[in-house]
C-alpha cells in the first residue's frame, strides 16, 4: 500500500533510529525506499547495517512485506531524492519521512484508516510533535479543540497559527496525484514541500487525523538541519518569491490569499531586516493586503527601518533569555 521515501544527506547519527521507527511499524504493507543524495558521511553503510540478518534478529525487527532499496545519486538536493524515490516506488500511496525524523509505531496504520474513510482527497496527513530542547510539543495546527478527523480547508486551517498542518514527516500523498503534478521542484531550497501541498489543495480535498503520530525533530545539529530558521535564501530558491503560479486562484480564493499574505509578511521580515533583496521584499509586500494583517504588522511594514531594527534586536534578546531558562 505505502512506499516509504527517506532522503539521506549527512544523517548518520540519526538515520538508525529512524528506520527503525518504520521497521516498527504496526502496519507491514509498505516498502521503504531510501535515496542516499551523495552523503559524505557513512549514513548509506549505516542503511544496509540495520536491512541486516544480523541487526534485524538482534532488534527483533522484520523486513517491510514489500521489501527495501538503497538507492544512491549524486548531491542534487532533497526534492531530486525525493522525486527519485517516487519514481521507484511500486505502491499507491507515497510517504515520505526525513532521516533525522520518526514516526509512531500506529503511524501507517492509522493513515490507511484515514485513506480508507476519505478515499476521494488527494493528499492525508497527521498531527505531530515539534521535538525542541528535549521535550515534545503537539504541533498547533490551526483546527478546533473538538475536530478529531475529515476533510480541512487547508488554506483556511494554516492561516490561523501559520503552524504546518501539512508537514511532510506525517503527510501521505497518493502516487497518481504525485504524478499529475510532477512532485518537488528541485530548483526550491525552501517551501518545497508547501509548494507541492497548495497545488495539491487546490484541485484535490484534504484529510486530516488530529492526533500527533510522527515527531520533527528540531534538536538536530544546525549543520544536519535541512532548514536553518534565519538563513537567507536567493530569490529563485525561495517558495514566497516564487508563487506567481498561484496569481489567479489567490484573486478568487480568499482563504488561500489570507495565507499566502500571511506567509509572506511573516517570511519576509528577516529579509527587510537585513536589507536583503529589497526590490524582490517590495515587490511581494506590495500584493499584501495589510489591512487585514494585525496593526503589529502593519507598523512593521509602514516604519522607518531603524526603528524596527530596534525592536527586532530587544525581542532577539529576549527569545535567547527564555530559551536558556527552558533549557
């Protein structure tokens, strides 16, 4: 029914643990397709280690029903190994987790009941826990306290705490609607995954299991992350400055101009900040329709720069103080 697509760049200190939260899983319908993206490090040794006689025994764990590959390409990025992975996999449903990420044992089995109930929607997803410092946060996605399960309005859901409902650890994508829309774009560095989700959304319903089954792991090393929350990204890799794909359904669809306001009065401070980009920053801001940002925002966006400089730095400073009080 699944196949499981794990990219590996770099990930050896993590990559045993999470095959094994798959090789765990309750659910044995599944193959697990792992794509090494030119690694330097001995993650793809570590792979055939844990697919061992020796360690499977050892770990009292089986081979998936439908079996394993390793498959090896040279550094091409996360979409290319991604989009690889899908090329090879056999099953319908395409899930994809990141080697420094895991999920719950009742993670696919939970997912196939969530398909089965919702065969129509193109694309199915999970909550999750945000591991940080240790601890595990239930992601809070933006659906109410009493939803349990069913079809979301995506846009709509994600606009309210800019949370991902749709995180691509805990999302399951059918391999048709993969396919019709060509997966990653491998030009994106960022938004690679939202990008795929909102051209899914748009044509195909979207179903959701308020329950978290998966973990996104934050405590990685900065150099292992895939993502560096302050890093400042070329235009031409970057989601925000790259959705004008998107010009005519945001004009007809209020929910999705919401978010994709949202996201991009929120993406775009640090580039403002940092006087990055200023034209591309312009440009973008100008399709925001600030009154209905929050006055905070609107300030942001109407003062002078060295004043919210200002500001950026103190609330900076505190963020750092909270953060060594959790730790």
């Amino acid at each position: 029914m699944f196949s499981v697509i794990i990219p590996l760049y770099n990930k050896a200190p993590y990559i045993e643990k999470a095959l094994q939260s798959v090789l765990q899983q309750t659910f044995r319908d599944f193959e697990i397709i792992v794509v090494d993206d030119g690694s330097t490090d001995n993650g793809a040794e570590i792979v055939k280690k844990v697919f061992s006689t020796d360690y499977l025994t050892a770990h009292q764990l089986q081979i998936p029903l439908k079996g394993f590959q390793l498959i090896s390409q040279p550094n091409q990025g996360v979409s290319t190994a991604r989009n690889n992975g899908a090329k090879q996999a056999k099953e319908n449903y395409l899930a994809f987790l990141d080697a420094d990420d895991e999920w719950h044992p009742e993670y696919l089995a939970k997912m196939k009941q969530l398909i089965e109930q919702f065969p129509d929607a193109g694309l199915w997803a999970s909550n999750y826990y945000i591991v940080k410092n240790g601890r595990n946060r239930q992601a809070t996605v933006g659906v109410e306290k009493d939803f349990s399960k069913g079809i979301i309005n995506y846009f709509q859901v994600y606009a309210k705490t800019l949370c991902m409902p749709i995180w691509t650890g805990a999302a399951i994508v059918s391999k048709k609607v993969f396919e019709e829309e060509h997966g990653f774009k491998p030009q994106l560095k960022l938004g690679e995954d939202f990008d795929l989700w909102v051209r899914i959304a748009i044509k195909h319903p979207v179903a959701f299991l308020n329950e978290p089954l998966a973990y996104y792991h934050q405590d990685v090393e900065q150099k292992n992350r895939g993502v560096v929350d302050n890093k400042i990204y070329e235009p031409a890799t970057h989601y925000i400055f790259n959705l004008q794909f998107l010009e005519q359904a945001e004009k007809e669809n209020a929910d999705l101009k919401q978010l994709l306001d949202n996201l991009r009065v929120y993406t775009l401070e640090r580039y403002r900040l940092k006087k990055t980009y200023p034209e591309e920053v312009k440009k973008e801001i100008s399709k925001v329709n600030l009154k209905n940002q929050p006055l905070k925002i609107r300030l942001f966006y109407y003062l002078p720069l060295p004043i919210c400089q200002f500001f950026s730095s103190v609330r900076n400073k505190i963020s750092k103080l909270k953060n060594k009080i959790r730790k």
